[in-house]
C-alpha cells in the first residue's frame, strides 16, 4: 500500500509512501507498486499518469464515499495535452483476470484532449497478421 499527497509540504517523492510520508505524485507510487497493490491518493491535483502491466488500484483516501460533496476532490487533470490516465498492457502480460486489472475508485478526471478527446485511454496489444 502507497500514499500520495500533492500538498508540496507533506508528499515527496523521495518519502517512503506510508501515510505519514506519503509521495508527491502518483506516477512515482506506481513506478514503484507491484501487482496487488494499492495507492491511496489524498485530495489535490495531479498530473497524469501511465500504468503498465500492473493489477493495481487507485483511490481517493475517501474511497467509495469520495465523489458526495462533501469530501474535497482528487482531481487528475490532463490540461488539454491528451489522456489523463494512460492504461498499457504488453502482449507477455498475464490476461487471464480481466476483472481486477487496474481499478480508479473516488478520481475526479478532467480536461483530456486526444484526437477524440478522452480522459482515460487504454491501449492494448493488438494481434499481428
């Protein structure tokens, strides 16, 4: 389990991820979760961010309860520059649970801009002829 805080006083990427140190950024929670794990985001805004290959969720610390007013948003905001949340899976990644590849519980994802504009995009391998 991971902690992510964006509050430039208390999350830093080089803290150890725990509640009370939490890290800066969530891509830098995901570089460093396995299969399994969990990264718990607390409010603020974020970049976006890219996972690969991994079974992992990511959620507000408010959980399920996070989108009712009254719990203050984690917002991944994509900035007009394409997908906010990019998902990737290689063609040697086990596909053999597709139900608990990647889950996002409690985001709030805004301003994505890809061709068609999207704010999550997943990309996975295609068959080769």
């Amino acid at each position: 389990t991971w902690y992510v805080n964006a509050d430039p006083d208390i999350g830093d990427n080089n803290n150890i991820g725990t509640p009370d140190e939490p890290m800066a950024t969530i891509q830098a929670a995901i570089d460093i979760s396995a299969i399994g794990d969990t990264i718990y985001i607390y409010e603020g805004t974020y970049a976006p961010f890219t996972v690969s290959n991994k079974h992992i969720l990511i959620s507000s610390v408010y959980g399920a309860n996070a989108l009712d007013p009254v719990y203050p948003d984690v917002i991944i905001d994509a900035q007009g520059s394409g997908s906010a949340v990019m998902i990737e899976f290689s063609d040697n990644f086990p596909h053999d649970n597709f139900s608990s590849r990647i889950t996002l519980r409690g985001l709030v994802i805004e301003n994505g801009n890809y061709i068609v504009p999207e704010m999550i995009a997943v990309v996975e391998p295609r068959d080769q002829f």
